[in-house]
C-alpha cells in the first residue's frame, strides 16, 4: 500500500544519508575487481552481466559510494535493458565507466528527469518490480562528489548507454 512504499522511501532516503555521511575520504581502491566482482554477483543474483577491462586498476575514492554508483546501475541494466555490458576505460587524467544494455532506452525528454528524487518513469517501473526513484539520484549525487559527471544516451542500435566519468588525480 502507499504507507509501506512511503516507509520504503524514507528508509532508502535515512540510508544514502547514513552511508554519504560516514564516508568523506579517498581511499585507494581496485576499479576493474570491483565492477568484475559486482557483475559477477549480478550473475550469480540471476542476471546477465559482463565485464570488459582490465582486471585491476588502481583509482582513488570512495569505495562504500563507488559500489553503491556501479551496483544501481547494473542492477537497472538488467532490470529494464535485460543485460549490462560494463566497461572500463582509462586514460591519463580520466576513467570511463559505461554501462550498455538492450532494453528501450529512455527518451531525450526524460533523460534530465531521472536524476531527481522520487521519479520513475511511467511504464517502467511497478511496485512490482520495486524500487522508490532514488537510485538515479544517489548515483548522480556520489558521482558529483568525485568531481565527475554521469551521461544517459540511447544507442543507436537500441538499448541506454550510461557513462560515469571521474577524474584521475
């Protein structure tokens, strides 16, 4: 009913308050182990997604963040696009994260839209398949606070690409 999906979102609110506060420093961290261990557990959860990158690199930030940023979105790849094929990509002063699926895509007019709290796009999400609308906010959120940026773009052979790019120091 409405009251339990209400307590629902104010619990997912309490939590990504908790976790944001607790953590406020880099920390060294393995970038390729963590995106290859978290599709791997999507895997193991039922769902189709495949790394592609190197098996270790070395990056600087919030880890508890971090995960919390690449696990919404292969979780939404697989929820909405079917698959997530995650990839990463460094370069000398940038690493970029993407995350493509098959599904349908989200159209121009809503791309801005996602990220704000509490939205779901109509059609897309039921209370059946869960979720309070704030996942794209907190991915948004944490990876601002990395001093990056997170792009949505449809494929031209179908299916959303999502790109997380963070600077390197």
């Amino acid at each position: 009913n409405d009251l339990d999906e209400m307590e629902t979102m104010i619990a997912a609110t309490l939590d990504f308050s908790r976790e944001a506060a607790l953590e406020k420093e880099n920390k060294f961290l393995d970038l390729g182990v963590l995106l290859k261990t978290l599709c791997d557990d999507a895997s193991d959860d039922g769902g189709k997604a495949e790394y592609y990158g190197p098996g270790k690199f070395a990056f600087s930030g919030r880890p508890v963040a971090l995960k919390r940023v690449f696990g919404n979105l292969i979780e939404n790849a697989i929820a909405y696009g079917n698959l997530a094929r995650v990839s990463l990509v460094h370069e000398r002063n940038k690493v970029t994260v993407t995350i493509d699926d098959d599904g349908p895509g989200i159209a121009a007019e809503d791309r801005e839209n996602v990220f704000h709290p509490f939205v779901r796009l109509e059609g897309s999400r039921s209370r059946e398949t869960g979720g309070v609308g704030l996942g794209l906010s907190v991915v948004r959120s944490a990876v601002h606070a990395h001093g990056g940026e997170v792009t949505l773009k449809n494929r031209p052979e179908g299916g959303l690409r999502v790109s997380v790019i963070l600077p390197r120091p």
